[in-house]
C-alpha cells in the first residue's frame, strides 16, 4: 500500500515536471513555426539591417532596429539607474547596517518588486515625466528616460537583494582578515567583498537586464508607441514588448503578416533574454563550484 | 585629533617595548557573561600561550587586543585593555592603525581570494603605499621570514586559494609581517594544518618572538610547551593560572591547571 502512494507521488511529481518542459518546448516551437513563416516574406537582412518598422502602414517596413534600439535605451537608461542605487543599497545593507535593521528593510525593498507594473508605468507618465519636464524642456510626454528611470527603480530590489545574498555568502573569516589587516569599512567592502562576491553580483546584474528587457507595462505605457531608430532619451520610442501589446491589443487579422510581426519581433526578444540566461547560468555554476 | 598625531602616538610608543594589560576585563556576548574580570600582564618580546577547554574564552579575550570583537552581535565589555599603558577602547584611538600594530593569525587560513603577491601587499596598498619596487621588496621579504618564497617565487599571480592549507596559513602570517606589526595574535594557527605544516609554523613563531610580542591560542598542549615562555591556563571565563611555562607544565599551583594539562578533562 505504501509502495503504491510512493510510486503515486513520485508520477505525480514526474508529470508536473514534464509540463513545464512540455510547455517551454511548445512556446518555443509556436515562436520559431510563425517566425520562420514570417520570413519566408520578409528577408532575414531586411529585419536585420532597415531603420524603419512600419508593419502597420500602407508602406510596410519590417526593420527591427528601430524597435530594438528602444528596448535597448529604456534598459540602458534602467540598468545605469539601477546597478549604482542597487549596489550601494547591498553593500550597505551586508557590510554597514545593524542585522536587525537588515532583517526589517530587506523584505521592505524586495516589495518594489512586487508593485504590479502597471502602476509604475502610470507613475512614470504622470508623476517622474511632469517632475523632469520641469527642468529638462525638451522632454516629449512620452519619452524613454523617465521610463527607463521607473524601470530602474522596480529592478533595484533584483539587484540589492541578490547582490546582498552574494555579499552575505562570503565567508565571515574574509571580513575577519581584512579588518584584521586595519581595513577600514570601506576598504573591506570595495577591496575584499565586492571582488569575492563579484561573479554574484555579475549575475543580479545580468538578471535585472533581463527582466528590463521584457519588461512591457512601464514602456508601453510611458515610453510612447513611436518605433524609432534613436538613442536620445527625450522623445517618445517603441520597444519590442510594447509593439506587441500594441498589436495584440488591435483588429489586426489573425494569420496575416502583420500579426506574424509579433512573433518575429518575440523571437529576438527571447534570443536575448536566452543569451542572459545562459550567461548568467554558467556563472552561477562558476561560482558554486568556487566556493563548495 | 589630527592623523599625524594619532601616527605620532602609536610611533612613539613603538620606541617603549610593547606591553599589553588586561585590567578587570569582563566581557557579555548579550546575558552571557564569557570572561568574568581577568586582569594580566603580558611581557614584550615573548611568546605567551592561552590555553584551556573549548568555551572558556581565551579566543575572546584574544581578540580584546585588536578589538576584533568589535563586530560581533551582543558583545559588550567593561573593564581596560591597555597596550602600553594606553587604553586601547579609548575614543581618540584609531582602531584601523591599532589593528595595524596588532596583527592577527586566525585559526582557519583566510587569505584573500587573490593572487600571492595581492595577499602579500594588501596591507601595505590599504594604507596608500604604491610605490612598486617597495612592495615588491616587501613582498618578497615577508614570503622569504616565512620560507614561502622558494615554494611560490615563480607564480606570485597564482591565486592564493591554489595553495596548500599549510602554505595559505604562512601566506596569511607573512600578509600580517609585511604591515610590520608589534604585537601578533595568534588565534589556534596551526590547528587546520598537518603535523609538517604544524612544525613549519612553530618553528617561524619561535624565530619571530626576538622581533614580536606574539600571543597565541592553542588547544594542543605539547605546541604550548614547545614554543611558548608563559602560559594563562583560562577555564569558565576566569584566569585559573599564569606563570613561566615549564612552571605551569611541571609544577602547576592549582589542581585545576594540572588536571587540565594532564588530561583529566578538556
């Protein structure tokens, strides 16, 4: 009887597992199916290398770079924001404050993460972009910089808090020697535990960019819905997640070229949040073994 | 008080042999009371051994001398610590230069994960050194008092965590020698290593004590007869006894000493 509940469980545990993979596999297989029966229309180099992308126009052009160099500017803007505000936060929280302090603001911060975004995206909109646009004149309503600076502040919590877990990892007996040394606080924190966490804070680094990358509310929303091959952050751009809520959202006809826009457009999206992936993965098993 | 001055204190008192003081220390880690009032005095130029069971805080009161328990949750303490006649917990000390004169060896070996050469000058470069032909000299000369050199002279770029448990403690002392300490605590040095490691690294305190006043922790009784000229048997918190070594390995005072040393408990 007990061996049938063992063996139960044990299938039980085995099929959930497999759905997961089964899905992963199946939402790859969609992607790349409808991707590659996009470019059977559209050439590769044309994707690759046209400055505009005008899918839903009478004069269609299909080039990604305008899309792409708008996820890459909100996420550049988030990251630039992020890594200083998140990493000074971690090596504050890991090496200066008190541990009852510690204990108290780490799930603090870790709730910006769990703000839906839909609300950063109309903090952005309506609060940062009028507070720049008193002293920035130039700045469009819907511009990349205060997107990307809200984006910024909803990923602090990935990188304080990892890099604070990384930090806290690094054998107490480290902090003993350089202190022994007559290292000052910040002489430990910059000189010893940033170097020996560094491959932990590589890796919330390389998981923020990720999340910054797919990330669609914040953009779709405060970033405008104008594709545009640029990198000034005062006017209104397109990234590729809000592209495709724009087209989801709309009466484009299923099965059409313009509604195959979409998955092309999420194929290179998930090339470069895989790509992060991986990188990360291999770091973090770089530094398991390290350490183990 | 100004940098230089606060330099011109410890300067001048390097001129005095280094003598450490324990007055009445007492020392709380939140109700638990870990020391209960040791006073003793600890001679310059001599290697004095703390011995006694796991718990009875002689690891504490080690590290009262580089103010090393600082940072740990819930430590408070009452009573002075004085090097030189100086209260070492006073507000005008500056505890980085302390910890510069105080140097410390720990029980596991700690080196920095970075290369040889990086470990070595760590404690020179923190302190604004750059000139490179002075490090390098410091280098090679701390790794040479510890008869490193030969074994790594090759591939100071190595990663220190690449060397041998024995090697990474040497490694450590000579990252502390290079700073050119006074007083160096010893916090159970050798007891990570292999007997051959072992023997290396008594044999390098013996050489050291002509230069240092050397503090160290041990549980192995034999490593306190060999090396050291005084011995503190500690037990619960409190001082039992303190005396020449070969006093207290042949002829101890009190019962509890020569039960402890004979091996009837701990």
């Amino acid at each position: 009887m007990r061996k049938i509940k063992e063996l139960v469980i044990e299938r039980a545990l085995l099929f959930s597992a497999l759905i997961t993979i089964a899905v992963t596999i199946g939402i790859i297989l969609v992607l790349s199916i409808e991707a590659f029966s996009f470019f059977s229309e559209v050439s590769i180099i044309d994707f690759l290398t046209d400055p505009e992308w005008t899918p839903l126009f009478t004069n269609k052009h299909f080039g990604i770079l305008s899309l792409l160099s708008g996820t890459l500017l909100t996420s550049f803007i988030a990251i630039a924001f992020a890594v200083p505000v998140g990493l000074s936060i971690s090596i504050y929280l890991s090496e200066y404050a008190p541990k009852s302090f510690r204990r108290t603001i780490k799930p603090l911060l870790e709730l910006l993460a769990a703000v839906p975004t839909v609300v950063y995206g109309f903090f952005a909109l309506m609060v940062v972009t009028p507070f720049l646009q008193s002293f920035i004149p130039g700045l469009s309503s819907f511009n990349s910089l205060s997107a990307g600076l809200v984006m910024g502040i909803m990923i602090i919590p990935y990188i304080s808090s990892l890099s604070e877990d990384a930090l806290h990892a690094v054998p107490n007996s480290l902090r003993e020697a350089a202190y022994g040394m007559g290292s000052t606080r910040l002489q430990n924190s910059f000189k010893v535990m940033v170097p020996a966490a560094s491959s932990g804070i590589i890796v919330s680094i390389i998981l923020a960019i990720s999340r910054a990358i797919g990330e669609t509310m914040i953009v779709a929303i405060a970033a405008g819905q104008q594709p545009r091959l640029t990198f000034d952050p005062t006017v209104p751009v397109e990234t590729i997640t809000a592209y495709i809520v724009q087209v989801s959202l709309g009466d484009v006809q299923h099965d059409s070229l313009e509604y195959k826009t979409i998955f092309a457009a999420g194929i290179t999206l998930f090339v470069f949040t895989f790509l992060l992936n991986t990188i990360s993965y291999r770091i973090r098993k770089k530094f398991q073994e390290k350490y183990e | 008080m100004s940098k230089e001055k606060k330099e011109s204190v410890i300067e001048s008192s390097i001129k005095r042999k280094y003598k450490l003081q324990a007055k009445d220390v007492k020392v709380w880690y939140d109700d638990f009371m870990a020391i209960k009032g040791i006073s003793m005095d600890i001679k310059p130029n001599k290697v004095t051994a703390f011995i006694g069971p796991s718990g009875c805080g002689k690891s504490t009161f080690l590290r009262l001398f580089n103010r090393m328990n600082d940072y740990v949750d819930g430590f408070k303490m009452d009573g002075e610590i004085n090097i030189d006649d100086k209260n070492i917990n006073d507000k005008d000390i500056n505890v980085e230069l302390l910890r510069k004169q105080v140097g410390m060896v720990f029980q596991k070996p700690n080196p920095f994960p970075k290369s040889i050469y990086e470990n070595v000058a760590y404690g020179l470069k923190i302190q604004g050194l750059k000139d490179k032909k002075f490090l390098e000299e410091r280098v090679e000369s701390s790794l040479k008092r510890v008869a490193l050199w030969d074994e790594v002279k090759d591939d100071l770029n190595k990663n220190a965590l690449a060397l041998s448990g024995g090697q990474q403690q040497r490694l450590c002392i000579a990252r502390t020698l290079a700073v050119e300490p006074s007083i160096i605590l010893m916090d159970e040095p050798t007891s990570a290593l292999d007997p051959i490691s072992t023997a290396k690294i008594e044999e390098l305190i013996y050489k050291l004590k002509d230069k240092y006043t050397i503090v160290i922790v041990t549980h192995n009784m034999q490593q306190a007869s060999r090396i050291s000229d005084n011995t503190a048997f500690f037990y619960l918190g409190e001082l039992i006894e303190y005396d020449k070594t070969n006093k207290i390995f042949t002829n101890p005072e009190k019962q509890q000493t020569e039960n402890y040393i004979t091996g009837r408990f701990g």
